[in-house]
C-alpha cells in the first residue's frame, strides 16, 4: 500500500509575512500528508497573535502545539518530543520535518532573498515529488535536499533541515 506520510512543522510566527510563506508553501501540498499533521508554534517577544496563526494555519487542517519560545535547543527539545508523539515502527510511515526558515533575516532583504529561494527550493525537492520519495524512503531511512558533509561530529546532514525519516 502507500507510504502513510505525516507532517511535522516549526513554526516561529514572528511578525510579518515571512512565517505566512511557509505555510502557504505546505497548503499547496496538503494532500501529500494523509497521516498526521502536527504544527509546533513557538510564541515569543515580537510574534503574531496566536488566534492569528491559528487561523492562517487552518488550511493545513493541523494539530497545533503552542509552546514558548526559549532560544538555544528549544527547535531540537521540540522536534524530539513532537517526533516522540508520531513514534511507529511502521516501515511504511514517515514524517516530512519543515520549519520556518528565514523568518529572522526578513529585516535583510539580500539574506531572506536567498534564504527564501533555499526554502522554496527545499519544498520542491522534498513534496513535488511524493511517488519518488516513496521509492527512496523504501530503500533508506531518511532523504531530504542538500545533503553535506560531516557537521559537529555527525557523519552527514541536510543543509537547512527540511527532510522525510522512515519511522522504522
């Protein structure tokens, strides 16, 4: 049967349309997600109104978490414990991982420019396609665009952390 794919979203909704992007960018695929879809916000000095991101968020049709944004591992503290929440040992379930990236480099127009076409072109590659991805998580544990060399002792990474993991 098909892979059961769930979506898992951090989103820093920080004044502005950068955060809006995102979201718009994952509506436009909402039918990849025929699992879960969970949306951890993080609210903190200088964000949106949380029933204004609640709304903007609709489209997604998401279970959203709104926690405190504390700096420092707060992103990886989060992923862990919502990534907790999806745990299977499906082979035929994954869990696409997207964030708001940029959204602190929208005062620099020339920075978010680039980081933008970076995010656009990691959503490309990682939910136009969903047949393909299919095939490659049926052969590997994760995949995602940018794949780099070691990074803080770990061997590889994928440069701007959007990617797909395998339950199993």
């Amino acid at each position: 049967g098909p892979m059961k794919r769930n979506l898992l979203f951090h989103c820093y909704p920080l004044k502005g349309d950068g955060w809006k992007r995102h979201v718009e960018q994952l509506a436009l695929r909402r039918p990849i997600w025929n699992g879960r879809r969970i949306v951890s916000v993080v609210l903190g000095a200088g964000t949106e109104d949380p029933f204004n991101v609640a709304a903007i968020l609709k489209p997604l049709d998401a279970e959203i978490i709104f926690r405190t944004n504390q700096g420092g591992l707060a992103e990886t503290k989060y992923f862990i414990e919502t990534l907790s929440s999806l745990r299977s040992c499906d082979p035929m379930e994954a869990t696409f991982y997207a964030h708001t990236k940029g959204v602190t480099r929208v005062h620099d127009p020339a920075i978010y420019r680039n980081t933008w076409a970076w995010s656009l072109a990691m959503y490309q590659l990682c939910l136009d396609r969903p047949d393909f991805i299919d095939q490659v998580l049926s052969r590997f544990a994760t995949c995602g665009a940018f794949r780099q060399p070691a990074l803080n002792g770990a061997p590889w990474y994928f440069s701007g952390t959007f990617f797909w993991i395998r339950h199993e």
